[in-house]
C-alpha cells in the first residue's frame, strides 16, 4: 500500500522514474498518459504490469514520501524521504492521482547519488536539444509507421533516422529548461542534499547540445584537466551570425558550431564539428555540412570535422587535441601518468551507455535530503 503522500492518492513520481518520463516523445506521451488514468489500483505493480509504462518508467517506480515510517525500497517501489517544503515548481500533475518531478527536481533527486560527469551529462540532456529513449514495442512500431508514411515529427520532437531510414533512440527536442532556471532552483534549494553539486552542474554547463556525441565531446575537450579533460575553452552548438559573402556561399543566415573553442588569449576561434554517422551520414547533410564549412572559412574560422572513434580511442585523441592546440596558437603540454589516469576514468564514464545513466542499483539506499 502507498501512503505519505503530498494527498491522500496522489503518486510523486521522482529521481529516475521521471527522468525516463521526461524522454517520453510527446507522440507517445498521450498514451502513456492514458494507461496512467486507466490504472484502477494505484501502486506500483499494477501501474507497472502495463508493458508500456514499466518500458518507459522501468522496473522499480520511484516516488516521492513525507513519513519516515514510509521510507523504504521494495520489489516494484523505491520510496525517497523528503522533510519539509518541497521547492516551488517541484512537481508537474499529470493524471488524475499522479504527479511527476520537474525536470529541475528530478535532477536534484539525482544530483545525491550520480558522479558529477554523470550529472553534467544529464544536465546538458535536459538543458540541451535531445533525449535518448528506448521505445516500447508497441509504440516504437506506432511511431515506425507514422514515419514510412511520411511523419517527421511534431511538437518539437522529431525522432534520428540512421543512414538506412530505420528509428534509432536518440530523439532531438526543445530544451526542458534553461541554466538560469536551473541555477535559480538549484539556488532555491540551497542545504537539500545534492544542491550544492547540482549547482556546479548547472555553472558548467557549456551549451544546448544536440547529441550525446557533442556533450560527450564538449565535456572531454572542456572539463579541466585534473578532471581528466583537456582544459579548453568550449561552447557548444554555439550561435554564429554570418556575413553577406557566407550566406551567399550556403545560402542561411547562421551556423551554429558543434563546439566553438577560443584559444586563452580570445584572439583565435576553432569550430569542431561531430561527424555522427546518424546526423550527417546522408548525401543531403554531407552537401550542407561542405557549404557550412566553405561559409565559414570565408570569415576566417577554422574548421575540423571530428568523428566518434578520434574522441574514443586515446592514440588518436591524443593527436586530436595537439592539432587543436595547434590551430589554436597554443602549446601542448603533455599528460603525466596520474592526468593519463583520470582521463581514462573520465572516458569511461562519457563512452558507458547513455541511456542507463541513473539507473538505481542494490547497492543505493533511498536518501533523506
């Protein structure tokens, strides 16, 4: 039986349960919503013997108590203790007994438990243009023949198609909210546990990415090198108005870099640009991606394309980042063992599977925050 809530019946969805509720595509969103007001017992394994909301919550619902004595991990539910107000726009309704964590609090709920490049991950997920989400059978074959009969996508969302046309689980979105609101709940919640690392998370924060790839990136070339970065300055998907001989050249108004690197002094711009077999492995977006490039060197920026396994692969990382430093008009200095060390750790970490990040293990205790 489900008690301590907010309400009498009212279910709080939190911490990874809502982070996975925040991935639902608005197409599927309405059904789900619909399976939620159709449940006619309101705990969690019943909620969870539909196939459809266990594929997008999981297994084991996490949710939101107020009484100690309701503090607990079972089977189907993992309870989370909250003493005392809960922060303004802390929770979204989305059913007649059911509430779910904004995206702000879900990420404070994660913020407890998760490494910091894991919560920067996130956080750039949520402030940025893209979600990964593995779809259910059902609706991923819905959603597969809306897009054979010509569907692209609709309220923002719009699903990554590979080189074959096929349905992949990277998702590109509106942002879910901007640094400054982040920064201001983060603020808010100042001594809740989390919020401290949460507002770290959200200082550096370094653009509205639109992959996996490019936080990966920015992260890796942008995080401090005793965090196992490289330590340049780095924006991402970052906005670049162009003259009247670039438009020409590519015929639009702007390009947005995938990540922009100022050398320390400000004198010199580098644009990297992630080179996803997803995004940019059809003919089309090969054409656009030669235009952009020309556009660009017309205005004196220098250009790299960056494929996946330069990134991933140390040897050719390592040569990756002396051509930066290079076009950038600065030296190198090379890592000693120990920042070997922690770069390693910190691949680790950005190259494991993104759509398990906060995943809840055995071995986490539900929290008092």
């Amino acid at each position: 039986m489900l008690l301590g809530y907010r309400r009498a019946m009212d279910m709080l969805i939190c911490n990874i349960s809502a982070l996975r509720y925040h991935r639902i595509p608005s197409i599927c969103r309405e059904d789900f919503l619909a399976r939620l007001d159709r449940t006619s017992r309101i705990n969690a394994s019943a909620l969870l013997n539909d196939e459809a909301i266990s594929g997008y919550l999981g297994c084991q619902l996490h949710v939101l108590v107020f009484d100690q004595s309701h503090r607990g991990r079972f089977r189907y539910q993992c309870n989370h203790l909250w003493t005392g107000d809960l922060p303004s726009g802390s929770f979204t309704r989305i059913g007649s007994y059911f509430e779910v964590a904004s995206p702000a609090f879900t990420l404070l709920g994660l913020a407890s438990f998760l490494s910091d490049v894991q919560l920067g991950m996130l956080v750039h997920e949520m402030l940025g243009g893209f979600a990964v989400v593995k779809l259910p059978s059902e609706h991923r074959n819905q959603v597969k023949a809306l897009i054979d009969s010509g569907w692209h996508g609709s309220d923002g969302w719009s699903p990554v198609l590979n080189a074959r046309h096929e349905l992949t689980d990277l998702w590109q979105r509106p942002p879910l909210l901007g640094v400054d609101e982040l920064i201001a709940f983060a603020e808010r919640s100042k001594g809740r546990r989390g919020s401290a690392r949460l507002l770290k998370a959200a200082e550096g924060f370094l653009g509205e990415a639109r992959s996996p790839f490019e936080v990966c990136a920015g992260l890796q070339y942008g995080l401090s090198r005793p965090r196992g970065g490289e330590g340049f300055n780095v924006l991402l998907n970052e906005k670049i108005p162009l003259s009247r001989q670039a438009r020409a050249l590519c015929d639009q108004g702007v390009c947005y870099a995938d990540l922009l690197l100022t050398s320390k002094d400000g004198l010199k711009q580098l644009v990297v640009e992630c080179q996803s077999r997803l995004i940019h492995g059809n003919a089309d977006q090969q054409m656009m991606d030669f235009n952009r490039q020309t556009a660009l060197a017309s205005m004196g920026y220098e250009y790299i394309p960056l494929t996946y396994a330069q990134l991933v692969q140390p040897q050719r990382h390592r040569a990756m980042v002396r051509l930066i430093a290079e076009k950038l008009g600065e030296k190198y200095c090379e890592k000693k063992e120990l920042l070997l060390e922690r770069e390693e750790k910190l691949r680790r970490e950005l190259y494991s599977d993104w759509g398990s990040i906060g995943n809840w293990n055995s071995s986490h205790k539900s929290h008092r925050r």
